[in-house]
C-alpha cells in the first residue's frame, strides 16, 4: 500500500515475491554472490542464450540491494544500479553500392549506405546508417567498398569495417552534399556537433518527420496516420504545421490516394482522440530537442502546464529533478521563437489538452519561489524540490530579487549571506514543514 515500508530489502527477493503472487518473472534470473560469478554467468548464457525462445543480445546486472539502488538513484535515461552487458552480435559481408542522405525532423543530415541484400540476425539487411560524415572517414566507407555489417543491439543494421579488397582500385572518398537533398537549402554544421543539419524549419523532409513523430504511438497516437498519408498531406500543401492535422475534413482526405471514406473517418476520430492525449504526451510529441519521453513526464509533472513551462527561465528548468542544462537550454530556445509560440497557441485553440491534472498539492504556493541551500535532516534536496513543486511553488538555483523564501539546512552556503543582503525571508527546516505539510 502506499506509504507502506516495502517488505523485501532486495531486488531478488522482489522477483520471488511476485513470483508467490501469480506474476510472470523470468525463470533464468540469478543472484551472484561477488563480480567473478557475474562474469561465468556472462560466459554461461554466451552460447546459452541461442536456445531460448526469444532474442537475446545480452544480460542486464542490477545492484540487488533496494537500499543502495535508491541511493544511486536514475538520471533521465537509465538506472544508475543496473548496467547491460552487450554480446559481440551476427556478423556478414556485403557490399557499398551507394551512399544517399537522409533529413530527419531534426534537420539533421545522414549518410545511409544502400548495401547488397544480405541475411544477418534472421532478415534480409538493405541499408544501414552511417551516422556522420566523420563516421564515414573514420572507418574512409566509399561506394563499391566490401564492407562487414552487423545488427547493433540485434535491431539497427550498421557498417563496423571496410574489407580491404587487394588489387581493386577505390572510388573517390564520400563528400557530403552542400545542399540539402529535399529543399536545396545550404546544410549547415555547428563547431560542438557532429552532424550537418538543414536550418530551413519549412523543409518538406523535415515536416513529414515531425508529424510521423507527433502522431506515433508514445506521443498523440493518431492511428491511420502513417508515412503514406503524410507524404500526400505535404506533397500537397494540405498541412504545413501540427494544428493543421485538426482542420483536416473528410471531403479533403478521400482525395487523397487510396484513403477510402472510412479510412478518412477513422483517421479524423483518431485526430479528435489525440487532443486528450495528455501534456507529457504533447511535449514529446512537439520534437523539442533532447526532451524524450521520460524528460517530458517528469516536466509535466514538474510543471503542470504548458503556460507555467513557458513562463520558466533556464535557472528553474534547470533545477527541475532530472532535467540538466542540454534539456534546459533546448526548451528555453524553443519557447523564445515566436513561430513555435504560435503553433502551441494554435494548438490551444483547435481543444489540445496542455495541463496535467494536479494530484496530491492545493497549489498553495502558486507564484511563490524558493531557493535550497545547506543540508535538511528530513528532506533530501529533491524531495524538498518535489514538496515546493507538488504544491506550485518554483524551485530556482539562485538568490535574486524574485526569490520569496531561502530554506536554510544545516551548513548553508553563501546563498544564505545573499539572502540576507536582499532581504529574502530566511525558513528554518521546521518552518519550511509548516508552509509544506499537508
């Protein structure tokens, strides 16, 4: 129950639980009593794992102690008490017989190497991407080479070396292009990035991706709105931004190549769905860089809304529990373009839900900023963040003329002096309770 202490101090002991309980738990999971039994486990699945039902392409190590994984804690992305073992994956030879780009809805330019046919990991590999261009002279890959693919993760094809071929002359080195191959636009690169990246935002390669992406499964859902149908949508100026997909008609969808009137109907009611789909599901589904699914949960539970995420500065953002200075410097310059203000007021308009519905807080701190300093004997730093945020308040790095409360702990730092020279009210610990507690 919640608020209840959990009854197992382990991870294992967990797994034997649900297992009592009637839950499917893998029946190969093991506990290792010190590193060198990890390491003959790797070795006893190395070959082992061939016979299982399901494809496997490595084990996964966790730190069996609840006590101790709490501690580590996440970031964004992953545990930091559980680490995956990758075994060397299938391997096959085939050969280059051209090198095309790719626009993603990034505007970022990739090099594909269009590859022979050839069977590795169970089905028939075509292409396989090449990431960048320093990729690509890295390993020197050129059109005509014979090169060694493999299935990275058993999933996406990839090019590991170029197979030296004694007697056969090479073709030129692989240049990549100047323009864009979609619009024409000049590519540009940015001294800190890998890769070249079309900058005109209007790109029709870039708008088919951005709308596959908003209207994937983790993001609005829209059913029946696949590749196809993007394709003729934007090929005919009929939907140039996301708001546009609400003021599609039937009338205009069965013109399009093979969508029957009721194929057009489903796909308008999956539209109308989606306006509910949820603010996390919104922020992801925008393709605001470097905000993942997991990053756009924790801002709209952090947030609430979209105006309140608008509103916030890079300090705030950036305090906010697992969202780093990437996440924050990527939403502060989305949301100082004017174009993309428009197109989420737009949204607004057309009855896209952007507030998540508040569970637990009265908003009682609405408007009110705090700034932590020093050590809290019953909160940690993120629970105290997690407690001001449930309740509306906003949580900044630094003491400014804004800052409405400083809670000081133990050893404040010199936060506290600022705060006094401001004339920022000060809240002991047991001060900070009686404003938060419920």
């Amino acid at each position: 129950a919640a608020g209840q202490p959990m009854p197992c101090k382990t991870h294992y002991e967990v797994l034997q639980k649900l297992k009592s309980l009637g839950f499917r738990a893998n029946p190969e999971a093991a506990l290792c009593r010190d590193f060198d039994e990890v390491l003959r486990m790797v070795e006893k699945w190395r070959e082992k794992r061939r016979s299982l039902s399901y494809d496997v392409d490595g084990l996964v190590v966790k730190v069996n102690s609840l006590r101790f994984q709490e501690e580590l804690g996440s970031t964004a992305k992953h545990p930091r008490w559980a680490v995956a073992y990758k075994y060397e994956t299938e391997k096959a030879l085939t050969e280059v017989l051209d090198i095309v780009c790719q626009v993603g809805r990034t505007g970022s330019i990739t090099p594909v190497a269009v590859l022979r046919p050839v069977q590795v990991s169970g089905s028939t590999v075509g292409r396989a991407t090449l990431h960048n261009e320093d990729e690509i002279r890295r390993k020197d890959i050129r059109v005509g080479d014979a090169v060694e693919i493999e299935k990275a993760g058993e999933v996406i094809p990839k090019v590991v070396r170029v197979v030296e071929s004694p007697g056969k002359k090479r073709r030129p080195p692989f240049a990549m292009p100047e323009n864009c191959p979609e619009c024409g636009t000049p590519i540009y690169r940015a001294e800190d990035e890998a890769a070249w990246r079309c900058v005109n935002s209007s790109c029709p390669a870039q708008l088919k991706e951005r709308l596959l992406h908003f209207a994937s499964r983790n993001a609005m859902d829209i059913d029946h709105l696949g590749t196809a149908v993007v394709d003729q949508l934007v090929d005919k100026k009929t939907v140039a931004d996301f708001s546009g997909l609400y003021s599609l008609t039937l009338e205009g969808l069965v013109s399009l190549e093979r969508l029957a009137e009721k194929s057009g109907q489903n796909l308008l009611d999956a539209i109308a769905r989606s306006k509910t789909a949820g603010f996390a599901r919104l922020l992801f589904a925008l393709g605001i860089r470097h905000v993942g699914q997991r990053a756009a949960s924790v801002l709209a539970r952090t947030f609430h809304s979209m105006d309140r995420l608008m509103d916030a500065g890079f300090e705030e953002l950036e305090a906010a529990r697992e969202i780093g200075p990437a996440i924050a410097e990527s939403l502060t310059a989305y949301f100082s373009r004017a174009a993309n203000r428009d197109e989420i007021r737009r949204l607004h308009e057309v009855g896209v839900v952007m507030a998540e519905e508040r569970k637990g807080g009265t908003g009682r701190l609405q408007g009110k900023q705090f700034v932590l300093t020093g050590a809290l004997e019953k909160y940690s730093r993120d629970e105290a963040k997690e407690k001001i945020q449930s309740l509306g308040g906003r949580v900044t790095a630094t003491v400014s003329n804004k800052t409405d409360y400083v809670v000081a702990g133990a050893d404040p730092g010199s936060k506290l002096d600022k705060a006094k020279k401001l004339g920022v009210k000060i809240l002991s610990e047991s001060e900070f309770e009686d404003i938060v507690k419920e």
